[in-house]
C-alpha cells in the first residue's frame, strides 16, 4: 500500500523565519509527487516534481525531490502570515492511474 | 476561467435522509475525483473517473455511497441512507485525462445530525 509521512504534523513560527516541511514517502512505483496547499477551503496547487535534484520555485517557496531516499522538502523563506495554512504533499504512482496518496499534512502558523 | 464547482457548500440534514452533492468539472477536463476529508483520516479518495467512467471506486465506504457521472460537465455523489459518521468534508477534483495536477472545488461542508 502507498504510504505519504509529512512532518511535522504542526509547526509555529514568526514572521520573516525560514521553515522547512518533510514529506516521505513509499510507492510500489512512482510518477511524480506533488504540494498543495490548503488554507479554509479548496487545496491549491503549488508544485510538480517528477526529477531528482531539480529545485521548482515560485517567490518565497521552493521544493526539491530527492528519489533515492524517496522525500522531498517544501521551504518557504521570509514567512508571512498568509503563508499560514495546511500544506499537503501527494505522490502519483503509475499502476493506480492518476490517483494521488495524500500526506496527512503539516500545519504551519506564522504568528506577526 | 472557472474552477470546479461544487455545491451545495453546507449540508446539514438527519440521519437516515438522502444526501446529494453536485460537481462540475473544468471544462476540458476528463478525469473527475470524489474525495473525503477529516480531521482523523485526511485526505481519502473515495472514486475517480475518466471520461465519465468509474475507474476506480475502492476508497467508497460502504454501499450506502454511490457516485455517477451522466456527462462531461456533471458528476453526483450520494450517500443514503445518511449516518451521523459520514460528517466530513466532501471534495471534488478535475484534471486533464490521466494527468496532473489536479484542481480542487472549495468542498461541501456536510454535517449529520
């Protein structure tokens, strides 16, 4: 059974800090991984990553894969407090379609 | 452009009552997901379709759930008879045929008393 391990379950930090969020993961066989973020309603897309060692950025986020120890990392530099959410890793394995695994996700807040 | 619709957005209703949710799609879009959220399991998919077709339907809980999809542009999921348990968010997701990523509704909050 496919299986995604975000960490930490929760985090709290202030304004302008660095933070890091894990995701691992263990697929039969892997497509891609992906990272959502949810604030009060509908997960929101941030990146795709299908290759090792390739960083994806969009502003302050960054998200890098690693396929041999099978996690990745979102970071998020300079934080606001709009950055506080829920944010969601998944994993697409081949043999399931397009079916994404979800990650039980990590909550972070970020205090002014 | 306009996102995946669902509706209603808040349900609250008896145990026992039928219950109906609605999702439209992204146009262009031909895989449909039906999924649950709680706080105790996360995110479950419950069914997926692909060209309006059941593909995989393992993560439906029980009988009393059912999901359909007639055409392109709508997709139901109902629950009957409705239990207390079933209180979760409800989420739809549409993506391009066998492809990623997929985009989210905003959910339908529904609550069984």
């Amino acid at each position: 059974e496919d299986k995604v391990v975000q960490s930490p379950l929760s985090l709290v930090v202030h304004e302008g800090d660095t933070v890091t969020l894990n995701c691992s993961y263990e697929v039969t066989n892997f497509r891609s991984l992906l990272w959502y973020k949810q604030e009060k309603k509908a997960p929101t897309f941030l990146f795709m990553l299908t290759s090792s060692g390739i960083e994806k950025k969009s502003g302050r986020l960054s998200s890098i894969l690693d396929k041999k120890e099978l996690f990745s990392i979102l970071n998020i530099t300079a934080t606001q407090t709009g950055d506080s959410a829920v944010y969601l890793c998944a994993v697409e394995a081949p043999n399931a379609g397009n079916m994404l695994t979800f990650g039980g996700g990590t909550r972070l807040m970020v205090k002014p | 452009d306009a996102g995946v619709i669902q509706s209603p957005r808040h349900e609250v209703t008896e145990m026992g009552q039928e219950v109906t949710l609605r999702c439209k799609p992204i146009s262009g879009h031909n895989s449909l997901f039906w999924y649950r959220q709680t706080m105790m399991r996360g995110l479950e998919l419950l069914i997926y379709f692909n060209n309006n077709v059941p593909i995989d339907d393992s993560g439906m809980p029980e009988d009393r759930f059912s999901a359909k999809m007639p055409n392109a542009s709508f997709s139901t999921l109902k629950i009957q008879p409705s239990e207390p348990r079933d209180s979760a968010v409800y989420f739809c997701a549409s993506s391009e045929l066998g492809g990623q990523p997929q985009h989210f509704g905003d959910g339908t909050r529904l609550s069984i008393l």
